[in-house]
C-alpha cells in the first residue's frame, strides 16, 4: 500500500535566500570574530616565547579581520534583500 507525500509548494523567492545567506554569513562571522579574540589575548600569555607570541598575533589578527569582513559582507547582503524596491 503507497501513499504518496505531499510537498510543500511553497516557492522561495531569490530574496529571501539572499537574506538567509546574508543572515548566515553574520552568523559565521560573528563566531570566528569571537575566536579571533582569545586567540589575539593569548599572545600575551605567551610573549615569554616570541615564536609562540607572533604565532597567536598573527592567527588572532588574521581571525579578527576574515570575521568582521564576513560581518560586513553578510549585512550589506542582508541590506540588499531588505530592500522595498
């Protein structure tokens, strides 16, 4: 005995996917600029070895910059769908 499933025909219209990425990307970028940021305070735990010290610098650094320029691209893409026109 078959039963046949009944799917949702509801259409996703291009805009509200471009507000979920854009709601994702924030999302994302949020979370490794929140890492970035031990990281970066964990060059002072560390500046007794200064291979360690540039290390954590530049890892930190690094993941600061790639989270708020995730940031910013996921809000202007947020931006973009929101809009009226």
């Amino acid at each position: 005995m078959s039963q046949a499933i009944d799917k949702n025909t509801d259409e996703h219209t291009g805009k509200d996917m471009r507000k979920r990425d854009g709601e994702t990307n924030m999302a994302v970028g949020l979370f490794l600029f929140a890492l970035g940021i031990p990281v970066f305070l964990g060059t002072f735990w560390a500046l007794d070895r200064p291979h360690a010290a540039l290390v954590n610098a530049i890892c930190g650094a690094t993941l600061l910059l790639i989270g708020g320029v995730v940031v910013v691209y996921g809000w202007l893409g947020f931006r973009r769908a929101t809009k009226k026109n």
